[in-house]
C-alpha cells in the first residue's frame, strides 16, 4: 500500500500531508482508509498540540477521484457508504479532539477538499486558490459534512448557491465569506502556516480544548448528518445524473443531466 496520506511530528505540531499529487491529491478509497489512523492517531497523541492539514504538490485536494468512481460505478453505491465512513470518522476525529486543526490550502479545493477545510479550525490560503464545493458537476451531492458546515459558516442562501451552483471562486472571496481566516503569498504560506501553528502550540492548549468542545455542541449532531449525506450520496450514484456526470468530467465536456 502506497503512503497516501504522510504524518510528521515535530515541536508538537503534527503535519498531516495529503499524497496523491500526480491527481491533485484527489481523494480515493486508499486516501480515505489510510486518513482515518491518521488522524485518530493524533486525536489521542498527548505529545500534539496543533495539527495542520495540508497536500502535496499544486494542491490542496482536488475533491473525490473521479476516474476511481469511473472505474467502480456498477458498486458505487456501496463503496461511497464504506469509504465515506473512513472518511467522515476521520473528519469527525478532528472536529472531535481537543486541539486546533488549521488547514494550510493552495491550488485547487474541491469537493472532499472543500469539505475537509471546513472540518479544520481555522483555514490559511495562499492567493491563486480555487475553491468549489463541485459535486454538483457530477450529479451527486455534498458529503464530508458540508452541508453541516457551510449553513453555519456562510448562510442558508450562501449554501444553497455553493452547493446547486458550484462556480469556482479565489481565495478573497473565501475569506470574505468566512471560509478561511487568511490569505497570504504562495511563496510566504508555509512560512506563515508554521508561525500560526507555533502559536497555537504554545497557547492554552486546554482552553483551547473546552472553547472547541463548546462551540461544537452549540450546533446540532455533526455525526448524524454525514450519515445522511452518505445515503444522499449513494442514492445519487444509481442514477443516471451520475453517472452522465462522472463520464462527462472524464471526457472533458459538459454533462446532459435529465434529472433521472
């Protein structure tokens, strides 16, 4: 099994990397399985203070892969409920554990991606990213909780337009529709990610912990909603939207959706 997903620990920062760069680190099922440790790991690490998610190469994550559900579409169905599990309890691990997630994101933040930025604490953009929330450009609906995440950050109108009209928009639109905290060079966000992440690792750690479990359960179950999103999801993939969907994205060219 190939290393999808890269963990590294130093000065009690854990980095988790996402490892498919060759697809903009487009999420499959191996990226989905492997994150889930991960990120369980460091939710029970004493050592780990802060935990940055960041990808690989020119970007972020470039959403699921849609040339995996291509290959997978007569069990598609299935495997989005199975996979998506791993997914959203590695999601929920770090909405859950009591320490900042800061998401470190540049290039392209699509789909899965979108999703698992909005999971983080806080976010950091380099200027130049593209962000969509894109499942609709397949004929599937959202999962890996943004349609928790987004009513709550942005507005039901705001989500509602993100989700049915999936237009890509840049990184000073994100932070001005509170999607992202910052908005920095490409050339400085690593830099700027570490000085955040330092800072954050020398803070009260345990305030932090409370503040975070607080504002959680401020808002309704997170857990019950992504099961829901991942029998949306699966009930999208058995119709013929989908796979319209997945088959023009793979052919480049714009889908006929006929609402079956």
């Amino acid at each position: 099994m190939s290393e999808v997903v890269k963990l590294s620990v130093a000065e009690g920062i854990a980095t988790i990397a996402l490892n498919r760069p060759h697809v903009m680190n487009a999420m499959d099922g191996e990226m989905m399985q492997q994150l889930r440790p991960i990120a369980e790991l460091v939710e029970h690490d004493a050592s780990v203070r802060v935990v940055v998610l960041r990808g690989e190469g020119t970007a972020f994550m470039a959403g699921g892969d849609v040339a995996v559900f291509h290959q997978h579409l007569a069990e598609l169905p299935k495997l989005i409920v199975n996979w998506g599990r791993e997914m959203h309890a590695a999601f929920l691990a770090m909405r859950r554990m009591g320490k900042p997630v800061l998401a470190s994101v540049h290039g392209a933040v699509a789909g899965a991606g979108f999703s698992l930025m909005c999971a983080a604490d806080l976010a950091i953009a380099a200027t130049g990213t593209r962000f969509t929330l894109a499942y609709a450009n397949i004929g599937a609906s959202p999962d890996g909780g943004s349609t928790y995440f987004l009513p709550h950050l942005v507005g039901y109108k705001a989500a509602m337009e993100m989700i049915m009209l999936p237009d890509h928009f840049d990184a000073e639109t994100a932070r001005a529709r509170g999607l992202v905290n910052w908005v920095v060079p490409p050339e400085s966000l690593a830099a700027e990610t570490l000085r955040i992440a330092r800072r954050l690792a020398m803070g009260p750690t345990s305030a932090y912990a409370e503040a975070k479990r607080l504002v959680n359960q401020s808002l309704s179950p997170l857990e019950a909603q992504m099961e829901q999103e991942l029998q949306a999801f699966a009930r999208c993939a058995q119709g013929l939207d989908f796979k319209e969907g997945v088959i023009a994205f793979l052919e480049k060219r714009k889908p006929v959706f006929r609402g079956a």
